[in-house]
C-alpha cells in the first residue's frame, strides 16, 4: 500500500470520529441531557477546530505538498486532540497540537517559496492564525480569544483557496490589493483581540463582510452557479457560505466581540457552521476522490444535506437572537442531522461510485 493510502486510511477515520465526538460534546453544551463529562463536552472547540479541521486541512496539504514530513501536520491535529481528549492532563495533547500547527505553517512557508502567490500567502497566514490560536489556548488565555485565532484560521484558508481560483475570472486592477489589505485587517482585529476583545470584534466583523463582497464580486461561482450537475451544487454551496459569512460579520459589527452567550453562539456558528460546512459540503465530491482515489458520484441528494445545513442553522441562530433556548436546542439538533445526513450521502455515493465503475 503507498504511504500516502496508509496516512489517508488512518487519519480520515480519525477526523471522522472526532467530528462526531465535537458534535455530541456541542449538543450537550446546548441542553441535550446526553452522557458526557463536562471535561469534554468544554473541549468541543479545540476538537472540531483542530481534531476534525486540522487533519482535513492538513492532509489537503500535505498530499498537494508530495513530502513525508508534512504529513506531520495532520497527524499531529488528530494525535494532540486525541490526547487532549482522553488524558486529564491536557499539556501532552496541547503540545503536540502546537507541533502540527507548526509543521503546517512550514508546509506554506514552503510552498510559497516555490510559488510565491498571495493566495499562498494569505493561506499561510491561515495556517499562523491556527498556530497562534493553539498558543493562546495552550497558554491558559480566554477560549473566546483563541476561537476568533481559529476562525481565522479557517477564513484565511478558505479565502486564500478562493482567491487562486478567482483567476478564471477577469478581475479589475488593484482587487488583488484590495483583498491583501482586507487580510491585513482581519490580522489585525485578530491582534486587538488580546488587548480589546469588543472593539476586535467589531473590525473582524467589517473584514468578513469586505472578503465576502470581493468574492461575490470576483468568485467562479457566481458564473458556474449557472451551469449543471456537480459545478451547481459547488457553486450552491459557495454562494450559501457565502451569505453566512454576511450574517457573521453583520453580527460582529452590531454586537463587537461578545466573550459568551447566545449572541456568541450565534457569531461564531454563522461562520463555523453557516460558511465553513458550506464550504466542505461543497468540496467533499472533489476533495475526498483527491485525498483517498474513492470516487464520489453526484447526484441531486445532496441539496438535502446542504439544505437542511441552512435550515437548521437559520432556526439556531433565531433562538439565539430571539433568546429561546428551546429553539437554539433544536436548531442545533438539526444542524448535527445534516453532517450525519451529508456524511451518509458521502458514502452512499462512493458506495453507488463502485458499483457502476
């Protein structure tokens, strides 16, 4: 078997299983009376951010990056979180996240020196957000400050993925500074964060809503939305993130950074769950075939799973706007019943793939 099928066929069970993991642990932070010490269920965060996110996007990379070593950065993301999860001591996992973090940010610091392109670089900033989140959180400081460092992690990654691509599109002079100078801010807001969190917010907030103009503006998708079959349902699962990242940074602004509660729920989910679960139900049919060689068939199903992704995601954030707890409850319910639905999709599509090969 080639290394590269032995890393995949381990790490991606492993993501899997921690997704599922993050996504008991949030369902009992928001009331669902299930089994689940309060230990894990406070470390919801960190495993879906880094255990689940950290070892999709760092098997992305090192796959495209064709070097033993970078598989590190993957490997790192499960194992730390791994750990952080079953022993009581969480320095050991915490230690090895920073150690995948880092290897990550070698892998752009890399790739960037063989193709010195801003969407590289904007997505080693993207990589430096998870570094310095895993610091932060390592260090004992807030876990709200950590996760805005997490949320740009995977806003810099996505955006940077975005802004290659945008090349297939004619583009204005200066839109490529443009969006340099709207990473610069969100880097910045990221910065104020450990000094005034409120007013950061407020500046991350007036960067989301700048990079989700330019890729309305200036993204493929808006074009493909107008074709066919699987470059629809991409381009369906774009432009819906797409208007998630609107309402977080609408959010951000009216309300600035807010440390916890409903608002804050609604503030970090619009963007974890509204845009970055767009964004991987979007790609799961190119991205999976690339990682693991399984094929993954289109069919129109799969607006069910992105569907009920924005359904139930507009009925939690009512509950949080609206203060009804009951409503948040079940809106949260419903979004888990989409990424089980989207992962069962999955595999029956690979499983249909198969047949027909």
């Amino acid at each position: 078997m080639p290394r590269r099928s032995r890393w995949i066929l381990v790490l991606l069970p492993a993501a899997l299983a921690l997704l599922l993991l993050a996504a008991w642990a949030g369902l009992v932070r928001m009331g669902w009376e299930w089994p689940l010490s309060r230990r894990l269920a406070l470390l919801h965060g960190p495993v879906v951010v880094s255990g689940f996110l950290g070892t999709v996007i760092g098997l992305e990379r090192a796959v495209a990056f064709r070097r033993p070593w970078a598989y590190g950065a993957p490997a790192g993301a499960a194992v730390g979180t791994l750990l952080l999860v079953t022993n009581a001591a969480p320095g050991p996992g915490l230690l090895v996240l920073v150690g995948a973090s880092i290897v990550l940010c070698l892998v752009y610091f890399l790739a960037y020196r063989r193709q010195p392109a801003s969407f590289t670089a904007v997505m080693g900033l993207g990589g430096a957000c998870w570094l310095a989140a895993n610091v932060l959180y390592a260090a004992g400081r807030p876990v709200h400050v950590a996760a805005l460092w997490w949320m740009g992690f995977l806003v810099l990654t996505i955006a940077g993925e975005r802004l290659e691509l945008s090349r297939m599109v004619p583009r204005s002079r200066g839109s490529e500074t443009v969006f340099l100078a709207l990473a610069a801010v969100y880097i910045a807001a990221l910065v104020l964060a450990l000094f005034a969190y409120g007013p950061a917010g407020r500046l991350a907030g007036a960067a989301l809503l700048g990079f989700t103009l330019w890729l309305w503006r200036y993204d493929v998708a808006r074009l493909t939305i107008r074709r066919e079959g699987l470059t629809r349902f991409i381009a369906a699962g774009l432009l819906s993130g797409y208007v998630w990242m609107t309402v977080a940074g609408v959010l951000l602004i009216a309300f600035g950074g807010v440390p916890a509660g409903l608002i804050y729920d609604a503030q970090l989910h619009a963007v974890f769950i509204g845009f970055v679960f767009s964004m991987i139900f979007a790609h799961a049919p190119i991205i999976l075939p690339a990682l693991s060689g399984l094929a993954v068939p289109y069919h129109g199903r799969f607006y069910v799973h992105l569907a009920l992704l924005h359904v139930s995601l507009a009925v939690r954030i009512a509950g949080d706007l609206l203060a009804l707890p009951d409503v948040r409850r079940w809106g949260g319910l419903l979004n888990a019943a989409a990424i089980l639905l989207f992962l069962f999709n999955t595999a029956w599509a690979v499983r249909r793939g198969r047949r027909t090969a």
